[in-house]
C-alpha cells in the first residue's frame, strides 16, 4: 500500500482564523458546524470527501466526493448545507487550503457566520467529524471495497442515510443525529431539511462555478 494522500495543505498568504470552541459549550443545533476533508479509497486510487457535520447533533448535513482538492467540492457542500439547513452561528475547521481560501471564508463571512480554525495540526480540535470518518470507513468503506466513484457514491450516500436517521447515539440519550438536530432546529425549516436528506441517495450533483475544468463531483 501506498502513502496515504494528505488532505490538509496550508496555503502561505491565506489568512488563518482564531480558535473559538476552546471551552464552548455547545448544546444547540446550529451552534457550531465544522467542515473536514479525508480520502476515500476505490479500485487503484481514491477521491477526496468533504463532510460539513453539525456539532451538537452529530448530523451530517452535506457531504460531497471529488478527484482533485480543488475548492469547488467544498464550496458545493457548503452552499447545499446552508440552503437546506439554515447557517451557524460558528464554523469551524482545519488550516487546509480550501478552507482558508477567499471564496470559502468569503462565504461564510457573507452569510454573517464566525470563522474559527484549529490549531496546526491538532486534529482533536475537530474530533467529533474524526470520529465520523473512523466510523464510516470501517463500518463502510473497507468493508465493501468500491470500484469506482460511482459505487461509492450510492454507497456512502446509504451509510450516511443510516447513520443520520437510524443509528442512535449514545452521547446523544440514544437518539439519532436528525432527531437531535430536528428537536433542536424546529419548525418549517427543520421538517423539510429532514425530508430532504432521505433523498440523498438520488440527489444530482451540485456544480459550482468556482471548481476547474478537470474537476469531477462524484
């Protein structure tokens, strides 16, 4: 087996933002969000995936895959969480490139949210999406060993399907994320999200105009 691909690259002149969960309590849904990228092994390579979770609920709230590290999938998932979801009062993440560029904290910054990074290389800052991507990948993804993009699209997209609406948590009083985050959200908003992410499965790709011309949305 190869080196495994790095998902975190500063980009020098990119502006880093201060730390703002240290001694937070966060206890509501749309509190705090946070944005993390991993690799995704298939066939003979892999693709790189983006998971925006809500911190209170645990909730993934939008995913996408892509085969390069160009910003445009991070950007898609971002505006599809904030379509659907609403916004948070923070969003956190790592020093990646991506998510210290202009267009993705210009976005945040538009839509009236807090920016706040971790610190350089402490991946316990964002422990909760850590935890996602120990879980899915081996309850999901080296188990079944995608072929292709395509397999572990439709794939992920289950896993993510269960894990929101079926899976209790035992850090949540055996609930599941979407129950906590729909108890906790409320309201128009909270029941049409929630319907929104049984679709997942189905849903088209979200193209962004930021992404280049050899980039690829799985």
């Amino acid at each position: 087996m190869g080196p495994k691909p790095r998902t975190t690259k500063p980009a020098p002149g990119h502006k880093i933002f201060p730390y703002l969960l240290r001694n937070l309590v966060i206890e509501r849904p749309n509190h705090v969000w946070a944005a993390d990228i991993t690799y995704v092994p298939i066939g003979r390579g892999f693709l790189y995936m983006v998971a925006i979770i809500d911190w209170a609920s645990r909730a993934v709230l939008a995913w996408r895959l892509s085969n390069t590290m160009d910003v445009g999938f991070c950007l898609a998932a971002l505006e599809e969480a904030l379509a659907r979801f609403g916004k948070p009062e923070i969003f956190n993440t790592d020093q990646g490139s991506q998510f210290t560029s202009g267009d993705f904290t210009g976005m945040l910054a538009a839509a009236g949210i807090r920016i706040s990074m971790d610190g350089r290389g402490r991946w316990i800052d964002n422990v909760f999406i850590e935890r996602l991507w120990r879980s899915l990948k081996y309850e999901d993804i080296y188990l079944k060993g995608y072929a292709d993009g395509r397999e572990a699209r439709a794939g992920i997209g289950e896993w993510l399907a269960f894990y929101n609406h079926r899976r209790p948590h035992q850090a949540l009083a055996n609930r599941t994320p979407m129950t906590v985050w729909r108890d906790g959200a409320g309201g128009a908003l909270g029941e049409e999200a929630v319907d929104m992410t049984l679709r997942w499965t189905t849903l088209p790709r979200c193209p962004h105009t930021h992404s280049r011309s050899n980039s690829k949305f799985l």
